[in-house]
C-alpha cells in the first residue's frame, strides 16, 4: 500500500460538476466554429471522462461529477439553440 499524504485525496463530485460545465461549454463552442474541432473537443472529453471513470479508480466520483456536468452543458445549449430559432 502506497503512503498517503496530506492534501493527496482525489477532487469530488462537486469540482467534476464545475469541470464539467467548462468542459461542455468548450465543446459546444469548438462544435460551433468548426465540425471537425468540435469532434476533436468532444473526444478529447469523452476520453477525460473514461479515463476518470474506468482508469483511476480513486476518481470514480469526480468522473461522474465530470459526466454529469459535460451532459448538462451541452443539453443547455442544445436546447438554447433550438430556443432561439
């Protein structure tokens, strides 16, 4: 068992939600400019997300604060946009 520090624990749910929101509005403006940087955006997203759910399992929560974030972001602007015409 590795040693365990102060201050060493993993980020929460609550900064993976915050992250999240960054991150979708990231994608949604890369989706806007240009097709091909926003499927570039969104994998790089989704890549972040995986690696935070399946690899690092101390960064379970905080992955799924990020998930739930990123999908709140960009059903906002999916439905903003329809909104406005």
């Amino acid at each position: 068992m590795p040693p365990r520090f102060v201050g060493t624990q993993p980020a929460g749910p609550s900064a993976g939600v915050l992250l999240g929101v960054v991150l979708g509005a990231l994608v949604c403006t890369a989706w806007v400019n240009d097709l091909l940087l926003g499927v570039g955006v969104a994998g790089i997203a989704a890549g972040l997300v995986v690696c935070a759910l399946w690899a690092a399992p101390d960064w379970q929560r905080f992955g799924v604060g990020l998930l739930v974030g990123t999908v709140v972001a960009v059903a906002a602007w999916i439905v903003l946009s329809y909104a406005a015409g």
